[in-house]
C-alpha cells in the first residue's frame, strides 16, 4: 500500500515538474539573431530543372532513346494470362454467351430507389439485347507464329467487319504487322476468352446464323495452315 501511494506521488511529482518545465521554455525569451527559413518555389525549381534538360541534348536524346526502346517493346501485364495455344486440328463449336450479374441493379422511380429490378447473379444472354450485325467478326490469333500471322494477312487483311486480336507479342510486333496489312490489330484480353469460350488459336469469332443466343467459334488448326500454304507454294513454282 506504501509503495502504492509513493508511486503516485512520484508520477504527480513528475507531472507537474513537466508542466512547469514546458511552461517556463515557451515564456523563455529568443537570445541571438534568428533567420527565416527560405524554401525555392516548387514550380520554379521544376521549371529550371526541365530548361536544364532541355539544352542538355545528349541527356535528352539519351532519355528519348530509352523512352523509345521502352514503348516498342511495351505488353500488358494481362497479355500472359490471355495467351491461347495453337491447334493442331480445325473444328467449329458453338457457344452461348451468358453473362451473370455481379451486383444488384435497383429499380428507380421519379430518382428514387424503390427496389431491385436485376438482383445480383441474375442471368442474361448477351446477344440477345445487341442487334443482329453490330458484332464485328473476332479473329485471335498468335502474332508471333509465322503461319498463322501470314494466314490472318491473306484472308483478313482487307475485310472491314473484323477485328484482329493477338494473344501474343508486343507494341513492336503489333506496329509491324499493322504497316504491312494497313489496319489495326489489338492485344487479347483475358475476358475475351471467358465470354466467348476459347480455348486456341485460330478463332474466328461470329454471331450465329442459326442460335439467337450463339456465337459460332471456327478454329482453324496448324494442319489446316500449313496444307493451304503449301498448296499455294506448288502453285507457284508449276
């Protein structure tokens, strides 16, 4: 009990002897001559910074090369995750594109919430709610096979309604390919092959004939390449 009440007084003790301590710095007077604290302007030093660079025209040259070098050989972190496989076989498959909710979507009325018109897991079919030829034809293909770059070159080069897709490659495969076929090409989403059911390369993408609700997916297979480019080759040296 003793060692109680003498350790409280101690900490009162020490309590007060910090107040006072704190009261009689801050009424202490300034003794000896005192500067302001000069910061440069944040802009102004950026603004110096970047005229310094500028007439620096080895550094700049040097930061544009890497720059360049950088983009050229730029691929989306997703690309990997959205690669397909070659086939070796062709075949045609059908796939319903189904689409399930995520979230609630509420009902409203006069900006007023009042409920749910679409709760969250609600399943739709896609193609439905899109008018019949607004889906351009899908073609994804490996832009870093040979064979099957040259195939999309030939049959698809000059076709308006379809969109050409790699799974593969980088800025710099993608800027060639589309100098030579004068259209543009575009990297594969890993979406892309969950909504429409992909599994290879070649896919030819388009809206069924026949199913409302369908895609129909064409894979056309590495036999099927190589058979049709050695045909032209035979063609051309008879």
């Amino acid at each position: 009990m003793k060692r109680t009440i003498l350790f409280s007084l101690f900490l009162m003790f020490f309590a007060c002897l910090s107040i006072s301590f704190s009261v009689s710095y801050a009424d202490t007077p300034v003794c000896g001559k005192t500067y302001p604290i000069a910061e440069p302007d944040l802009l102004e030093e950026m603004h110096q910074r970047a005229q310094k660079l500028l007439n620096d025209k080895k550094k700049l040259a040097e930061i544009r090369q890497r720059l360049k070098k950088q983009l050229e050989h730029y691929r989306p972190a997703y690309l990997s995750q959205a690669y397909l496989p070659p086939s070796d076989k062709s075949f045609t498959y059908l796939h319903d594109v189904v689409y399930t909710l995520p979230f609630d979507i509420p009902k409203v009325v006069n900006g007023k919430v009042v409920g749910i018109l679409y709760p969250k897991g609600f399943t739709f079919h896609v193609l439905r709610y899109i008018p019949y030829g607004a889906m351009p034809t899908l073609v994804i293909f490996d832009i870093k096979n040979r064979l099957q770059r040259e195939w999309v070159a030939k049959h698809y080069a000059k076709k308006a309604k379809v969109m050409l897709i790699s799974v593969s490659g980088d800025l710099n495969d993608l800027a060639d390919f589309i100098k030579k076929i004068k259209r543009p090409v575009y990297f594969n989403l890993p979406k892309i092959n969950e909504r429409f059911g992909l599994q290879y390369t070649i896919s030819i993408v388009k809206r069924s004939d026949k199913y409302i609700d369908d895609v129909e997916v064409r894979v056309v297979g590495m036999k099927e390449i190589e058979k049709e480019f050695t045909k032209t080759a035979t063609k051309t040296r008879h």
